[in-house]
C-alpha cells in the first residue's frame, strides 16, 4: 500500500502538469478526424500531393545522408586521437538551434551572401550570379540545414553508445575477430559495427525523420514556396483567420501525421524482408580496406567550418547596416539593430522566463518520479515522453490549442509553459533516465547506517553526484524550449513574442540586421547554458 501512495504521489504532478496537456491536445486534435468538411477542402487542396511527396523527399533525404555521414565520420574517428574532442564539439554544435543556424547558413549560401562575394571578388563577378540557392523548388538548401544540424546530433548519439561499457567491450572484441578472418576497419564497421548499432538508434532515426518532414520555422526561413512543404501549408492554415480553414489546418496535420507512420510501418515490414539480402549482397568476402581517417576528418573540419561561417556571418550582419555587392565587409557599420533589441526586450525575457521556468519544472518532475516510482514504470513513462518528442509538433501543439481554447489558457504565459514543458520534460527525462537509475543504490544503505533521512541524503550526497545529469539535462532543456516555435505561436495567439517568433516574422521581410542579431541571440541562449552545464558538472559540489 505504501509503495502505490509513493507511486501515485510521483505520477500525480507528472500528470497533471505535463501527460494531462498531452494527451488532451492529442484528443482535441482527434477530434477534428470527424470534420468530414475539411477533410474535403483538405484533398481539393491544389498542392496538397506534390507538398507531401516535398515534405516526405527532404525528410527521407536529410535523415540518409545524415546517418550517413555520421557513421562515415565515426568510423574514421572512433578510438583515434580526434575521437574524444569531436564528441564534446558535437555537443556545442548541437547548442545551436535549427532556425538560428537557417538564418546564418541563408546568409552564407544566397546567391549575394558572403560565399558569392568571396568567389566574386577572385572571378570578377560585378553582380550577383543567378543561381537558386534558397527555397529552391527542390527543398535542397532545406536538406542542407537539416544535414548540418542533424549530423552532430546522431554523432553525438553514436558516441554516447559506444562510450558505455558494454557495448564499448563487445565490439572490441567483435573487432579482433573479425581482424583475424581478414576484415579490415571498414568492413568492420559496416559487417559488425552499423548492424549493431543501428537498431539501437530506431527511436532518434525516426524523430530525425518525423522532424524534417514536418519542420516549419526552418522550412519558412530557407524552404521552397511553389510548393512549400506540407507543414507550411498546414502552418498558414492553422494561423488563418477563418475557422474553416483551422479545421483544414488541423485536418492536415493529421493527414501528414498519418502519412509518415504508415510510411513508417512499411519500412518495417520492408526491411524485414529485403534488407538483410541486400546488405548480405554489399557486405559479401571478406574486405581490408581500412577506416575513413583522413576524410572523416575532413569531413568534421567542413563542419566545423561551415559552423564558425554561419556564426561570423551572423556577427557582420547584425551591424553591417549597408554591405553592397561585391564588397567582402559592409561599407557602413552601425548598432542600431542591437539598440533596437535592448530597447525592446520583451522576446529575449519571454523567452528566458519560459526556458527556465519549463526546464525547473522538467527537472523537478523528472527527479519526483525517478524518486518515488519504480524503474519498472519507466518503459510507460519513455512511451509518452518520445510521442511528445516524435510526433509532428504541428500536431501535439494544435490540439494543446483545440485543448487551451476550452479552458481560456491560450493567449496566457501558463499556457505557452504547459506547451514548452511537453517537449522540454520528455527530452529532461530521457537524458536524466539512464545516470540516474543507474546510481549505485550501496550509497543510500550506509546513509541509513549512519541516521540520515532521505531528505538529508538526497541534499547532501545524491545531488553532488548527480550533478553532471542534471547539469546536462537542464542545458537540453533550456535548448529544447528556446527553439519553440510552433506551439508558442499557436498557444500565445499574438499576445507573447520570443525569440523564434521574431526571427521567422524578419526571415519573411524585414531588417536584415535585426533578423541576425534575433538569430544569434537564439544561438547565445543555450550555448550559454550549455556552457554552464559543463562547468558544473565539473565542479565540485
């Protein structure tokens, strides 16, 4: 009796604070299956085919050449002298929010950006060159963004995999068998290595995919138009005006949440019955060709310098008031546009007040349940908390609108924290899961032998150790709420602003200065707090 009150005590704020908001958006947007209506204008919708053949292209594009690119890079890397400083890079890289770097990668790559005017002035190039280099008709320069940002997130993963003991000693000793039967390093990795790794890595690999076929900042910002992706069509109607078009909006986000898992589903079935024939007909003799070195490591040196061009570029732009073309550096330098932001501080508040508010209560959620549950009711736990990280935002966050609308809280700054806290506690708690049911429970047996509550041994011993975790899941945290888009769009309803809603209304036409100091400040916010993390873990309680 007493381990289910200690249960229920530690299901009951999770519940209402977070798996209430989510599954009542999910039945509110359920709801909106029966509008027969907008189920019809949703398919008379003139570009509806060919924006989800886009959405389904880019996602499925970006998310193979991602992986990849990732198992090329670790493989050429894993164990060499780069390997331990290319993990901690992946970590800054993904400080960096998709929409922030957009915006920076679109000032690099427009056909006026600071790449054209480097080649222009070794061509002679008096005009910009003609070349379509964002939204162009085949979502590429979408591809793009999504590759360079998801890239060191699957790294970043890989890493985390083969960093744990087990698995790190299993594939040593896979290595030097399959050394003995003539394989070299690469055919290692891609016969031993990738089949093992890869099915651990289902759950990220579907996120990346649902994510870059339903992304809506990022497709704004740098996306194709005519037509746009899915997502941005849904977008527009869902932040129309007229009520019917809001229920074809919602009949979309269905509608495209419903495509990708049946494409999903067959990707099972299908890979059940062709894959291992065909990797079987790839991997076939044994091969000594060795590990990628030198171009996984030029691999991360392109990115890393891509990475600081986006960065520099962002800095010029955000005080180069009037930068011609050809020339390489603006011709006037002025700080207006940060004036501007200092003077009208309210996005970067908002969105600092959301970010820390969300991830304390993530936090605080996270460490209640991991302390009065037991582990056995994780497995439920992770169920919701990856539906709250794999479905379409487009989806969680209009039915937490249908949802909100009842019960007045749209328009409201709790309602925008409800709606930050259902991505922000599901990444919280899949980061802080692993340490801490892993802690040594040997620790709380002598705390007992010496009197000490639990109170006092949570304060004084867990929290030291723990730290490093919730350091690292406080930064995810922070990261993941700074980034939202989408649900604070829809649940502020025009009466909150933040940093994203900012940046994608200057993406769309204004102040290319302000547009960039926006875009950095995106940026700032959570290397800042990434930043911090590491420094705390590191110190000494």
């Amino acid at each position: 009796m007493k381990k289910f009150l200690n249960s229920f005590a530690g299901f009951l704020p999770l519940g209402v604070l977070w798996l209430g908001p989510l599954l009542a958006g999910l039945l509110a947007v359920l709801y909106g299956a029966f509008d027969g209506e907008a189920w019809l204008t949703l398919f008379e919708h003139p570009q509806l085919w060919p924006a989800l053949a886009l959405s389904i292209g880019t996602g499925t594009l970006s998310l193979i050449i991602s992986a990849l690119l990732a198992f090329w890079i670790v493989a050429g890397l894993y164990g060499g002298k780069l390997w331990a400083d290319t993990s901690s890079l992946m970590g800054g890289f993904l400080s960096l929010p998709h929409l922030a770097f957009a915006i920076g990668l679109g000032f690099l790559i427009t056909p006026s950006g600071f790449l054209a005017r480097i080649i222009g002035s070794i061509a002679g190039w008096a005009v910009p060159p003609q070349w379509v280099t964002t939204q162009d008709p085949y979502g590429l320069s979408l591809v793009a963004v999504l590759v360079l940002k998801e890239v060191p997130f699957l790294i970043w993963l890989i890493s985390a995999l083969l960093a744990r003991p087990d698995i790190s000693q299993t594939l040593k000793g896979h290595f030097r068998v399959s050394q003995s039967l003539g394989h070299g390093g690469a055919s290692v990795w891609l016969r031993v290595f990738i089949p093992q790794i890869l099915p651990r890595l289902k759950w990220p690999l579907l996120i990346v995919w649902f994510y870059g076929a339903s992304v809506v900042d990022v497709a704004l910002a740098i996306g194709p138009t005519q037509p746009p992706p899915l997502s941005v069509i849904i977008w527009s109607d869902l932040n129309n005006a007229d009520p019917a078009f809001n229920a074809r909006g919602t009949a979309g986000a269905l509608f495209l949440t419903a495509a990708l898992i049946a494409l999903a589903l067959v990707w099972l079935v299908l890979k059940r019955i062709f894959l291992p024939a065909i990797w079987k007909f790839f991997t076939r003799g044994p091969s000594r060709r060795r590990t990628p070195t030198i171009t996984s490591g030029m691999l991360l040196l392109i990115f890393c310098a891509i990475y600081a061009m986006v960065f520099v570029v962002l800095c010029i732009m955000s005080i180069g008031t009037l930068w011609p073309y050809p020339n390489l550096f603006p011709s006037e330098v002025r700080w207006s546009a940060w004036q501007q932001f200092v003077m009208s501080p309210a996005p970067l508040l908002n969105s600092l007040s959301l970010a820390l508010a969300s991830t304390l209560a993530a936090l605080g959620l996270a460490v209640f349940w991991l302390e009065t549950v037991p582990e056995k009711l994780d497995a439920a736990l992770l169920v919701f908390a990856i539906m709250a990280i794999a479905l379409p935002s487009l989806l969680v966050a209009d039915g937490q609108y249908l949802a909100f609308l009842r019960v007045g809280l749209n328009g409201t700054w709790i309602g925008v924290f409800l709606a930050h806290l259902t991505p922000v506690f599901a990444y919280v708690f899949i980061v802080l899961k692993g340490p801490y049911r892993a802690f040594d429970p040997r620790y709380r047996s002598v705390s007992l032998g010496l009197n000490a509550d639990p109170m006092r041994f949570w304060s004084a011993v867990k929290l030291g150790m723990m730290k490093p975790a919730l350091a690292a899941a406080a930064a995810v945290g922070i990261g993941v709420s700074i980034a939202q888009y989408v649900p604070t769009q829809l649940i502020a309803s025009g009466r909150l602003t933040t940093l994203p809603i900012e940046a994608v209304t200057l993406a769309s036409g204004g102040s290319r200065p302000l547009m960039a100091v926006f875009a950095l400040m995106l940026a700032v916010v959570p290397a800042i707090a990434f930043l911090v993390a590491a420094r705390v873990g590191r110190k000494p309680l």
